[in-house]
C-alpha cells in the first residue's frame, strides 16, 4: 500500500514527536531532529540512489566513435558531390542566347536610327555546343571514379578510428591493471614494515631493515602514481574517440588468442588494406583521366541560329553558324595532355604496388610477433610468475623462522613485481598487435557503409543557391 509524502511525513512527524518531548535524552532528540529535518528538505529524486553506468565494452567504444565521428561525414560529402557532378557532366553543356544591335550608324544624317540604314540590325541568336556521347559518358565515368574513391576514404577513415578506438580502449584498460597490481604488491610489501619493527623492537632485527622496507614501499607508491598518470592519459585519449562514455568503467576485454587474419590468405586479402585501397581508386580516377583526354582531342562542334530584324523597308535577316576548333597542334598540346595523365596513372599503379609489399612485409611481421607474444604469455601463467611466487613466499617463510634476511625477501618480492608488470607488458603489447590485425582488413560491408545519396530536392537549398 502505498502513502502519499504528506501523510508519511505527517506520521512521521506525529511518531517523532514523544521522542521530541523535553524528558527525552537530549541526544536522542537532537538526532531525530536533524533526520527528519533531513527527510523533509530532500525531494524524492534525491532519495533514490543513482545507478552505475553500464560498461564500456571495446565493441561499445567503436560504436560511439563511429556515430560521433565528423571525418566519416567529410566522406559522405564528398562521395555525395562527386556523384552530383558525375550527373552533370553526363549533360550537354547549356544553349547560349545572344542578344545584339549591328551596324548602328554614329555619324551623318542616320546617326543612332535604327531602322533609316540598310545593314542596322537588331539581332537574337541561339546557340549550342554538341559534345559527344562519348565525351560526356568519360567525363562522368571520372567523377564516378571520384565518388568512388571518397568512399575508400571513408573506409580508411574508419579503420583508422576502429583502430585508434581499440588501442585507446586498450591502453586504458590495462593501465588500470597496472595500477590495481602495484597496489596489490603495495598493500603486501607494507606488511614487512609491521614485520621489521615488531623485529626491531623485539631485538630479533636491525633498525635498517625497517628503513629498507619502508623504501621498498615507497619505490612502489611512486610506480604507482606513474601508473595513475599514465592511466588519465589513456582516459584522455579515450575521450577523444569516445566523448562523455570515456568515463564509463570498462568490460571484459575480447580474446587475444583468436586468430585476427589468416595468414595462408594474407596475400590475397592485403588488397583489401583501406590505404591499399584507397590508391587503387586513385588508380581508377588517373586511367578515367586518361579516357577523358583522349576523348578531348576530337574536338565539339557548335551551331548558332540568328535572326536579325531591320527597318520596314528592308528585309529580316536568317544566319547559320557552325563552328569547328582547328586543333592544328594536337601534337604538342592533346597528346601532351594525353600522355601526361597516362604517366600519372602509371605513377598511381607503382606506389599502388609498392605499398602493396610494404604492407604485405609489416603484417607479416605483426603476425610473427603476435604469435611469439602469445607463447611468451603461455610461458609467463605457467612458469615464470609460479615461481617468482614461490620464491616470495620461500624467502619470507626462511625470515619468519629467522633462517634468512628481509633484504632476501625484499628482493624476491621486487622480481615477482618486476616478473608481474613484465608479463602485463607483453600481454598490453599482445593488445595492440591484435588491434592492428583485427582491424586492418575491413569487413565486407565496410566499403559500402556510406550509400549514395539521392539528389538534393532545390526547394531544400537555401535561397542564395537557387
């Protein structure tokens, strides 16, 4: 049953008001009086505690950056121009009208009379350039070509915020697990200090372990506030991507272990790479450069119809024009054009290629390198940290029974630490070469993540474009 909040407070109140009464113990009365003070000035909102943000997983970072990013937008926009210019280009270029008075006199009795001399005329004429179906379909065909090569912009765009995301994400990730294991040997290698003056005390122990114990704390309360900063950099830098998620708690990272990219396949799928890509559509737009100019040395006819009105006592006159460039020097100028974009085509094909085996040589490498790291990992959880620990926990035992010295333990402590942080190392740098693998070869559907736009409708553009 619920009751309403003037009831409860009235009943609270009423309830409160024996405990208020002046034969009361004065303690008693003065905290129920700050409580129900408190309880009366708190509004409802205030009393439910908030709940905790959910997690951030990697896969929820690289969804918040991709719908914040404004790089992937600058793509769409000029994947979307290209195409606008693509349609225009497939068009005929516009009529022009022309509007003029001939052979108006200056001078003599018919000065400025437009109708008392024979040759004055008032004139209109119209006239077209025809360029050739072919033409227009190369010139479009390069802005394609152009829209095309937006959209493998777009796509490197991507892999390169995945993969900034993913390694921030990461970063962030396993700095606070450095953080929370130099805490963890902070808290253990503090009790040396209780264990090294109770000795001292006792006269069982000098009073320089208890120094070197507490330096031995302090040499690790430092790494620590390293770690810290380090980890509000990785924060920052997760912000970047990520915006106000960045201040989420983390979720469990994905596997390391999971092969990112099969390296039998690796030749015919480095294609694929976004800047490899990329300079394969620059590749297109050259060779749809070099069609376009040589399309460009057939030159376009125009024809102009004119008709030209003279005074009533003369005849109106009827002209036809065609005009004809004269390319008298296609070989120093067409062909010049034409062999100028065949040599950029021909450089767009050689840096294509070359960095084809650049980054052919780097993912290999990655791969090599992760697959060592993963062994090295294996090795460190089943042999290297089990006995760092155990020869811990020897060399403490051996102090405890007054057998061995707390530099001894010290110094074992300080390996197992160094051993811990080393693997954490390895395990971080395993991160990032999973990133780099995981997120080098875009999905299938990456490339065709931004769709072509239709037409802007022109009632949707602003006044000054219409």
């Amino acid at each position: 049953m619920s009751i309403p909040l003037e009831g409860a407070r009235a009943g609270a109140s009423c309830t409160c008001a024996s405990v208020l009464r002046p034969e009361a113990p004065r303690a008693i009365r003065i905290t129920v009086a700050v409580l129900l003070a408190a309880g009366l000035s708190t509004p409802i909102g205030a009393q439910t505690p908030a709940s905790d943000s959910a997690p951030l997983s990697l896969q929820g970072a690289l969804d918040a950056a991709q719908s914040r990013s404004r790089a992937l937008a600058a793509q769409d926009a000029a994947a979307r121009s290209a195409r606008e210019q693509a349609v225009a280009a497939g068009r005929l270029p516009d009529p022009m009208l022309h509007l003029s008075l001939d052979n108006l006199p200056v001078d003599g009795p018919q000065r400025f009379s437009l109708t008392e001399d024979f040759m004055t005329m008032r004139s209109v004429a119209l006239s077209q350039t025809f360029v050739r179906a072919d033409k227009r379909s190369a010139r479009a065909a390069r802005f394609e070509r152009e829209a095309e090569s937006a959209q493998a912009a777009r796509a490197m765009q991507l892999a390169e915020l995945r993969r900034g995301t993913a390694l921030a994400w990461f970063d962030r990730y396993y700095q606070q697990q450095m953080v929370a294991l130099l805490s963890q040997q902070r808290d253990e290698a503090a009790l040396q200090i209780d264990a090294a003056d109770a000795a001292y005390r006792a006269g069982r122990g000098p009073q320089a372990d208890v120094f070197m114990a507490r330096s031995s704390v302090a040499r690790i309360e430092d790494r620590i506030r390293a770690a810290q900063a380090r980890e509000a950099n990785a924060a920052t830098q997760l912000a970047r991507w990520v915006g106000e998620f960045a201040a989420a708690p983390l979720g469990d990272p994905p596997s390391l272990s999971t092969p990112p990219l099969a390296a039998h396949r690796l030749g015919h799928q480095i294609e694929r790479h976004p800047d490899i890509a990329l300079m394969a559509s620059k590749e297109a737009v050259a060779l749809a450069a070099v069609e376009v100019a040589h399309q460009d040395k057939r030159g376009d006819w125009s024809a102009s119809l004119m008709y030209s009105q003279r005074g009533e006592a003369f005849s109106n006159m009827v002209s036809i024009a065609v005009s004809v460039p004269l390319q008298w020097d296609q070989r120093n100028r067409q062909d010049r054009e034409l062999a100028a974009r065949l040599a950029q085509a021909e450089r767009a094909r050689a840096e294509r290629e070359e960095m084809t085996r650049a980054h052919l040589a780097e993912t290999e490498r990655w791969l090599a390198t992760w697959r060592s790291h993963l062994a090295r990992l294996a090795d460190y959880d089943a042999t290297l940290i089990p006995l760092a620990a155990e020869r811990t926990r020897a060399a403490l035992a051996a102090y405890r029974g007054g057998g061995g010295a707390l530099a001894g333990v010290l110094e074992a402590r300080r390996m197992e630490i160094d051993t811990r942080v080393e693997r954490l190392r390895i395990e971080m740098e395993t991160a990032g070469l999973w990133v780099e693998l995981e997120y080098l070869i875009p999905d299938e559907g990456d490339a065709q993540d931004a769709v072509a736009a239709p037409p802007v409708p022109m009632t949707n553009l602003p006044e000054q474009a219409q």
